[in-house]
C-alpha cells in the first residue's frame, strides 16, 4: 500500500526519518550510481522530504547532487544539541555534516 511516492534520479540507497522532536516528518533519502565502462564515475544525490503520513504527501525540500553516497545517519537525540545533524559518507572519500534548520512548517 504505497501512501506517497517520489522518483530519485539514481539508485536509492539509504532513507532515515528523523529521530529529533519536532522534526519526525522529515525524511531523508540518499543515491548512488556507479557508472561503469571506460571512464568510470560515481554520482548521487542527498534529498530531503517533508512528510505528511495523514494527507499522504511527500515534498522535496531540499536537493544536492554529489559524488555517490554509500550512507547517511541522523545524530541521536541528546539534549545538548540544538538542531538535528545528518552525517553522510561519501564516495570521494568524504565524511560531511549536514545541519537541518527549521521544523514541520519549512527545512533548510
């Protein structure tokens, strides 16, 4: 039973709610095609979505294309933390820290 659905340019890879309060209906998704042949390259995608489970809609509100992303993981709730962080691992060898700014009526 699908509720809502979104096509990704790429192979859908990693896709996590977000665990932080105020921020349940977020939900990220992450791809990652490797190009194969002569000239081989790595490419993706991190997305973030605006999810509303009663009305079953899905807004994109964020998009970056990258190299290949192998995984994303949002930081565990702690009360030190003011905003949500989203940790992404990607194929050109990078670990990057992405911070979420906003709550259910917009993201940046």
């Amino acid at each position: 039973m699908d509720l809502a659905h979104c096509y990704l340019e790429g192979n859908a890879d990693a896709v996590e709610f977000c665990p932080h309060n105020g921020h349940h209906n977020i939900l990220a998704a992450s791809t990652y095609t490797l190009q194969e042949g002569d000239q081989p390259s790595r490419y993706g995608s991190i997305s973030l979505f605006n999810t509303d489970g009663d009305t079953g809609n899905l807004d994109k509100v964020y998009s970056e294309e990258t190299s290949g992303i192998f995984d994303i993981k949002w930081n565990p709730p702690a009360g030190h933390t003011t905003s949500p962080h989203l940790g992404q691992a990607d194929a050109d060898g990078y670990l990057r820290i992405k911070m979420l700014d906003g709550g259910s009526d917009g993201v940046q």
